[in-house]
C-alpha cells in the first residue's frame, strides 16, 4: 500500500503542528494529513493582533533566532523572507535599584571577559572579586544538573541573581535554581568541555562582524509565521480544522483513533500537559511522565504612553529585565517601539511588559490588577508615573515548559516508550523557541514518514 492512502493526524495548530504537517506532506507519497486545533485560531503562542492604531503587535513571542537555521527557513518557504526584520535598538539593562547596562562580553549571562564585568556597575566589587575567582575553582559536578547551581558556583552568586538568572529567566519564564543546565546548550556545551568558562571565553573566536543579525520577526508580526504556514499547509492539500478539541486518541489494532477518526499515526503537538490527558488510557507511565513536565503561567500587558513624556535616557533601549530579588509582578519590559523601527510612531512609545514565571504566579488576577501592577511596577523602575492612552492584557496559562533537572533523560524515556505510531512535538520537549519547535516537529514528521514507508513496504 503507498502512504499516499495513509492518514495522519496532527494534534494542535501551533508552529510546532504546522511545521509537522507542512513537512509530512512534502515530497512524494505524501499521507493525508488534519490537523486539529482546539482553539478557534492557529498559531498558539504566535499571536498578533492591532493595538493602539498599529496593525500588528505580538500578544505572544515577537522574534525568533536567527543563529538557528529552521525558524528562517520555514519563513522563508512560506513566503515571508522579504519580511524579515530585525530590532532596531539592540541594548538591554538590568533593574536593581536603578537601570544598569549590561556588561559587554557575556553569554547568556555569564561573563566570558573579565575586565568588561569590572566595569559594570550592576555587581558589586566583591561579587566582581568572587567572579574572578572562577578559573581557579575545580571542575564543577554537572550531575545535579542544575543551571542556577552551576553558576553559583562557577561564578558566585551575585552573577547568578543579576546576570544569569534573569537574562536565561526572561527568556524561559524560569527560575534557574529549578532549570536543566543540559536544556541550554550553549552554558551546557561549555560547561562539558571546559572547566573553566573565563577561561575557555578568552579563547573564544569574537563573533565574525558579517554574523548577521541574531533575530528576525516578520514585519506584520509573529503570527504572520503561523497563518502563513498555515495557508501553506492547506495548499500542499492538508486540512485544519480549528475549534476542534481532540478528546479522544485510542489505539485501534495497528492504527489510531482521534475524535473517533481512523489514522495510521499522530504527531501530538499539544503542550505535554495535554497529550499526557490522551495518551493516559493506554500508556498510564507515559502520561505520568509527560505530566511530570510542568509549565509557567505569565501575562503579558501591552501599554502604548504619549512619547512626549517619555525619559531622553530611555531612548537608546530595548528594555530591561528585573531579577529575582527586585521582582514584585513584572519580570521584564520591552521598549517595543524602540526594539522594533516599524512599531515606532511620532507620538507614542509602545511597552511590553511580562509578569510572572515560574514560582512567581499571576493569573488569580484579574485584568485591572494586572494591568495596574504593571503601571506601577514600571513607573517605579524608570522613574514615570506611565499615564497609558492604550492597553491590552493576554493571559498566557502553562505558557513556558519548565525543564527541571533531568528533563532530556525524561523526554527520551517518553519517546523511547511512545506505542509506535505515535510522536511528540513541540515546545515541551527540545527547546521552546520557535525554531526549535520547528526543529522538533520536522524530526517527529520524518519519524512518522519513515514508519509509514515501513508499513508500506
Ligand atoms: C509571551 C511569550 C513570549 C515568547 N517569546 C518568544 C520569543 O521571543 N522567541 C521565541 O522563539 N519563542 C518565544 N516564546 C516561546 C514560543 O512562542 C513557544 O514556545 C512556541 O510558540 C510553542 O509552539 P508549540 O507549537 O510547541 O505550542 P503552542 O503554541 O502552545 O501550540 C499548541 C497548540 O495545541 C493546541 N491544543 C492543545 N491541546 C489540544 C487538543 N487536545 N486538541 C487540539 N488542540 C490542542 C493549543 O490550542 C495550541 O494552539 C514565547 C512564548 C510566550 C508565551
């Protein structure tokens, strides 16, 4: 029998199921693939909508790596590459009682150039002494497997909580105590290969100056990557159905049941939580396995404030982070006017502002709470009482997979005991960027490919 007769469902029409479904219908003998969506829209976390008289600003995540190569690829395919756009003001601060620039020579973080940290204002003298140390400390035990435990000891904990933890923090909703050092490979791969990272950073070739920029984003925004994926979807003959909650996933003989439908295999692209519910019936241990993988809720308020009032010295920024210790509610802002040249307008600036992360919950509140917790807290560190003319709440629940210590060995043991027929995907597993997401969907398509063509033959 050719694939071509053969069915797949695709479970969840974010990028990861998307990218899935795009990629088990290319090239020859092709099955038949649906996609079910639950919600009544694709995308998932690729979200943009208008706000404050702009077409397009992100609800979700507003760029994508550019240093990976499936998230570019994809836009590419799908008709974006002309869009791409990067940001515009590339500079970050750090808020500890008062906005500090981040020290140059970092990664993800942790200092790789000694005296750039000396400089910085933002570590005390003795945190920067207590830093300087680390080529004398030993090999550090990765076993723990813990990034907040790594850096603690490696560099001491003043980096940890100003640096690393916030900067990694920001961008998985972490706390980095609790957070696999394995599930950031760039730390990770260092820490493997040398036991000193000041060390090893002076050895590092400086990045080549055509490097290119580090992230894009299409310019009518992320989401523009989900529907446009998605109308490529539709057009290589896939289906999507949206509003459609899969309930059900039975195994039938060899094949699959999903809402009742016969299918020969199932990429679940649905946060852990939500496949560890259908997969429970006949694979109890998976389930508890893939429920073990928690996720962090966060909101995201949007804020647009007249531009006049808005301070000269904040001009030159993207925005700041806040680490741990300083938090109430908002974790980072983002100047997205001044991050993003086509979001800017004469009149007015345009703020993101993240609340929440693991171990720091935020939707018991309401909107209004919300809302004025991020005016506050934001009023507080740049020093403005924010008078918004516009504002947008979007509560994102289990929004951030969290990787606790461990979290490859779990994710193998899972794919390792999935019934054959069955694959995973998304940002639970290998990465909750986009490009990873991508990554991981295309791999578990090509899985399912090849046991098709093993059916087939
Ligand atoms: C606020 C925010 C900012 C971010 N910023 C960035 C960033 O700047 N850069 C970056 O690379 N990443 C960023 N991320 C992370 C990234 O956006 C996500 O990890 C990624 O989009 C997840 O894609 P996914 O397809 O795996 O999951 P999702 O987008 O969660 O898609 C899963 C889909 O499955 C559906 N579903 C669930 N259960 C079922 C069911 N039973 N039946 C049918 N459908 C179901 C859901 O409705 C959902 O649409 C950010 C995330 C958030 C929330």
């Amino acid at each position: 029998m050719s694939t071509t007769s053969r069915r797949v469902a695709v479970v969840g029409g974010g990028i990861a199921g998307l990218a899935a479904a795009l990629a088990l219908r290319t090239g020859d003998d092709a099955p038949e693939v649906v996609v079910f969506e639950g919600d009544q829209r694709v995308g998932g976390k690729l979200h943009t909508s208008p706000f404050a008289g702009h077409p397009a600003i992100d609800e979700g995540p507003d760029a994508f790596l550019a240093r990976l190569p499936w998230g570019t690829a994809l836009a590419r395919s799908v008709g974006l590459g002309e869009q791409l756009v990067s940001p515009a003001a590339g500079k970050a601060a750090v808020w500890w009682n008062g906005l500090h620039d981040i020290p140059q020579g970092l990664l993800l973080g942790m200092p790789t150039d000694v005296m750039a940290l000396a400089k910085s204002k933002l570590i005390s003298w003795p945190g920067k002494i207590r830093a300087a140390t680390e080529p004398f400390r030993r090999r550090t035990d990765l076993q723990p497997d813990s990034l907040g435990g790594y850096v603690r000891t490696r560099f001491g904990s003043e980096v940890h909580v100003r640096l690393v933890d916030p900067l990694v923090g920001s961008i998985y909703a972490a706390d980095t105590d609790h957070f696999s050092l394995a599930a950031v490979a760039q730390i990770a791969d260092l820490a493997a290969k040398h036991r000193s990272i000041l060390v090893a950073g002076r050895k590092m070739p400086a990045p080549p100056t055509n490097a290119g920029p580090v992230f894009y984003a299409p310019s009518d925004g992320m989401g523009a990557l989900a529907t446009r994926t998605a109308a490529a979807v539709t057009e290589v003959g896939a289906e999507i159905h949206t509003s459609t909650v899969v309930a059900t996933l039975e195994r039938d003989g060899g094949r699959w049941r999903v809402n009742g439908g016969a299918f020969d295999a199932v990429v679940l692209a649905s946060p852990a939580a939500a496949s560890a519910t259908l997969v429970r019936p006949f694979a109890p241990e998976t389930a508890a396995s893939l429920a073990a993988i928690p996720a962090a809720d966060v909101a995201m308020v949007t804020l647009a404030v007249p531009s006049a009032d808005w301070p000269e010295h904040l001009r030159a920024l993207s925005g700041y982070l806040v680490p741990k210790p300083m938090q109430r509610l908002v974790t980072a802002t983002s100047f997205g006017s001044q991050k993003w040249a086509h979001w800017a307008s004469p009149d007015q600036v345009v703020l993101r502002i993240s609340l929440g992360r693991d171990g720091l919950p935020v939707l018991h509140l309401s909107d209004e709470q919300l809302l004025a917790a991020a005016v506050d807290d934001v009023s507080r560190h740049i020093g403005l009482a924010l008078q918004p003319t516009h504002t947008r709440v979007t509560r994102w629940a289990g929004a951030f997979p969290q990787y606790r210590p461990h979290h490859a060995e779990r994710v193998a043991a899972i794919q390792a005991d999935l019934p054959p027929g069955l694959a995973i995907a998304g940002a639970s597993y290998h990465g909750i960027g986009v490009p990873a997401c991508i990554n991981s969907a295309q791999k578990a398509a090509a899985a399912v490919r090849t046991l098709l063509d093993g059916l087939a033959h």
